[in-house]
C-alpha cells in the first residue's frame, strides 16, 4: 500500500520552493546574458527555448526523484512560490548589479573604442606624411 508521509511531502514543498529560486535565479542569467551580448529578437528568442527546456528538464528529474514520476500540484504551486519570492527580492539586487556592470563595460569599451579611433587616425596621417616624403618627383631634366 502507498503511504502519504507527511514529512516527505513538506520536504517536497521545500524543495520545490528551493528549486523555484533557482529558476528564477537562472533566469536572471539568462536576462544578463541578453543584456549584454544577446540583444537581438532571434537571440531572445532561442534564449528563452534553451531556458525552458534545461528548466523543463531539470523539473522532470525532480518529479523523478522526490515523487517517483508521479506530478503534484504542491510541487508547482511551491516552485511558483519560490520564483515569484526570489524574483521580487534577490532579483531586483542582482539585476541592478548586472545592469550597473554593464554600464561600466559599454564606458570601457566605448573609451577603447575612442582611443582606437585616435590612434589609428594618428598612424593614418603619420602614414600618408611619410608616403608623400618618398613619393616626391625627382627633378630630371
């Protein structure tokens, strides 16, 4: 006979909180990752099929093991708890610092950019000054 323990079932909804959170905390990568690099609609795109099915299968591997295969709701519900909970706390920190970063690596890289710019028009005139030396006419009558 299948038994309901309680105490497998709590540690069940705590897990799937837990699990929850990480999602969450996965999908903020994700939306990092966008942010820096992925920005285009293909790119989110595919982002966003890449992050449902590595989250859709570790869900699966959960129902696995803790319940044998067998889908609850409170697994669902606790997951959605825990996302929802990560994502109006942790998130909005963790969003702000990879924003804040990203801030930072687009001055850098602009300013790299710029000093790039300068130093190849610098070689370009040096270049062309030194062109014209050789190619002056020769003087023959």
């Amino acid at each position: 006979m299948w038994e309901i323990n309680l105490t497998d079932q709590s540690t069940t909804f705590l897990l799937s909180l837990l699990l929850g959170g990480i999602f969450c905390l996965i999908f903020d990568l994700t939306r990092g990752i966008r942010l820096f690099c992925l920005n285009s609609k293909l790119a989110v795109f595919f982002t966003d099929i890449i992050y449902f099915l590595v989250v859709s299968f570790i869900n699966f591997c959960f129902f696995l093991t803790r319940e044998s295969g067998q889908v609850r709701g409170y697994v669902f519900i606790g997951e959605i708890i825990g996302f929802f909970v990560i994502r109006l706390t942790v998130s909005k920190l963790l969003m702000f610092l990879i924003t804040y970063v990203n801030k930072m690596y687009i001055g850098i890289k602009t300013r790299f950019q710029s000093c790039k710019t300068k130093i190849f028009l610098k070689t370009k005139e040096k270049t062309l000054k030194i062109k014209e030396k050789v190619k002056k006419p020769s003087k023959k009558s």
